[in-house]
C-alpha cells in the first residue's frame, strides 16, 4: 500500500490524493481491542480506523446504503446495550445481596435470642445472649454500612425489615 501510494503522490500534481489516500501507521492496523477485548473500559469512544470510512466505488461500507459499517455500528450498539443490561441485573442483585445480609444477620439473632429466652442453665444462657449480641452488631453495622445506598427495605422501629429496603 505504501509504495503504491508513494507513487499515486508522485502521479498527483495538485496533491488532492494525499489527502484521500492516507499513510497507514502502525496503530491503524492494530487489532481492535473491541474483538479480543470484549468487556474493556472505554469501549465508547472506539472508531474504526480511517480506511475502513473511505468511499469508493459501489462502497460496501457505505452507512447510507446498508453497507457494512451501518452493520459495524449495530453491533456495536447490540454490545453496548448488552453491557447496560448485564450491569442493570448487576445493580439488582448487589440490592438484593445488602438485603439478604441484613435478614441473615437478624435471623441469627432472633435464633440466639429464641435460645436465650429458652435456655436453663446460666452457662447457655450466657453463651446465647452473647451470640445474640453478636449478631445484632453485624445486623447494626450492616444497617450502618448500606444506608442511602439501596433500596430494597425498610427498617421499621423494632428493627425488623420491612420488604422492600434494608
């Protein structure tokens, strides 16, 4: 392509082709990270390289006439929209994750209380209301930790999950 090019310059009094028939660097005939790197950061400003924008005659690329960069640019977009959903269901889940911490944490306690209340010897009784203690922390510095960030249940005045938001 260079030498040809070299001579097409050479052959171009006015210079007009220089301009349409670009050198092509090194960078230009990378490997699109957009095929061998599917899920990397940044992929929204990616453009194909100039070449594969070039009209010619009966271009196949032509965005105008169904060519196959109006196929390039739709599967970009299927891609894109893709990713949107997979981090969507991402978000949900991570909502539902804070929530389901929280219910686990109060089981436990209600568990260990349930033991305490019904425990006979002082040892046991001790040991539950520790535990019950235990867990009513993790239950409080969860609460701490996922306030404002999700909402999924409410935490009612006993302490207790109301669904919907931890």
């Amino acid at each position: 392509y260079q030498r040809a090019r070299q001579a097409i310059l050479r052959l171009d009094p006015n210079g007009d082709m220089a301009e349409k028939y670009q050198e092509i660097l090194p960078g230009d005939l990378a490997v699109s990270k957009e095929v061998t790197e599917e899920n990397r950061f940044g992929q929204g400003t990616s453009k194909p390289t100039w070449f594969w924008m070039m009209e010619g005659e009966q271009s196949q690329l032509s965005l105008q006439d169904g060519g196959l960069m109006e196929e390039f640019y739709r599967i970009n977009w299927l891609k894109a929209r893709a990713r949107r959903d997979r981090w969507k269901e991402e978000v949900s889940l991570v909502r539902h994750e804070m929530l389901w911490t929280c219910l686990w944490f109060e089981y436990h306690k209600d568990v260990w209380e349930k033991r305490a209340l019904e425990s006979t010897e002082p040892g046991k009784e001790a040991y539950a209301k520790k535990q019950m203690g235990l867990w009513n922390d993790f239950a409080k510095k969860a609460r701490l930790m996922f306030q404002g960030k999700h909402v999924d249940c409410i935490w009612n005045g006993s302490g207790n999950a109301q669904c919907g938001v931890c």
